[in-house]
C-alpha cells in the first residue's frame, strides 16, 4: 500500500458465552472491568482510559506495547441500548499518524442462558499500516481476553 491509501472493509465476529446478557454488557459498560480486558494485558503500558458511557459519550485511550510507540484510541457511543446493543464511531491512531476509522456495532443476543455477541466492525484503513485481517484478528484477542474475564473457557468463537 502506498500513502494515501485507503482500504474499506467490513467484518463480523460472533463469540457465545455462558454469561448472560446483562453480565456480558455490563463489561462494556463499566470502565473498571472494560479496561481489565481491553486495555491491559501482558506487554502492554495504559497510559490513558477514560470513559463516559452514555450516548455522546467518548472514551479515550491512550497505550503502548512492549515501549512501543503510543497508539491511540478515540471513541463516541452512537447508540447504547443496555443488554442488548452498542454501536460506537472510533479512530485509531499510531504515534500521532491516523491508523483508521471504524463503525463497531455490538449486538448480545440471549442464547439459552448465556450470550451470543455479535461484534460488526466496518472500516476504514489507512495507508497499509492496519487492515481487516490484523484488526479482526486483534478483535478476535480482545473478545478472549473477555472471556477470560468474565472466568470462561477459550476458543468459544464462532
């Protein structure tokens, strides 16, 4: 890819677990338990996680992995419906330089007793440094970091 380039694209990840629904939103609403598996991790540096979860509402954070340079995330909550959606816009940038922008919509879908998320991210990627693949791929550990948090098995994705 060269400077300037722009690659639009969509995916979709759907990942089941034994939580209900309400539990499965509430670690996205709740700052304290989203940064546990959003933001940190092993390797990773959180120098910024700020939340405001209502409609309107950023959440903006800032990290680095292993000393890297900063990566930065920028995000506005479109749409909350609690226990049952989520759609927020998000910019991502990678020291200062614009990495992409994305629609990321969440839906939790009651699945017996437990939940199914389904995880839309449509979006843009700018200049060849990300693309779909690395950003579903990203998306696919953080929703394992999610289930490590709520204390269930890997590898439920569908």
């Amino acid at each position: 890819m060269t400077s300037n380039s722009v690659v639009h694209a969509s995916f979709t990840i759907e990942r089941s677990y034994a939580a209900s629904p309400a539990r499965v939103f509430a670690a996205f609403a709740d700052p304290a338990q989203k940064r546990r598996w959003f933001a940190e991790g092993e390797g990773w540096e959180v120098e910024q996680f700020d939340v405001d979860f209502r409609v309107g509402g950023h959440e903006r954070s800032r990290f680095r992995f292993q000393g890297g340079p900063p990566i930065t995330n920028d995000s506005v909550y479109q749409v909350i419906q609690p226990n049952e959606r989520i759609i927020l816009a998000y910019a991502m940038a990678i020291d200062g330089a614009p990495l992409s922008g994305s629609l990321l919509t969440m839906e939790f879908v009651p699945e017996g007793t437990g939940t199914r998320l389904v995880f839309t991210e449509q979006g843009a990627y700018l200049d060849g440094k990300d693309g779909p693949i690395h950003r579903e791929q990203g998306s696919r550990e953080l929703l394992e970091a999610l289930a490590k948090m709520l204390g269930e098995p890997a590898g439920a994705a569908a």
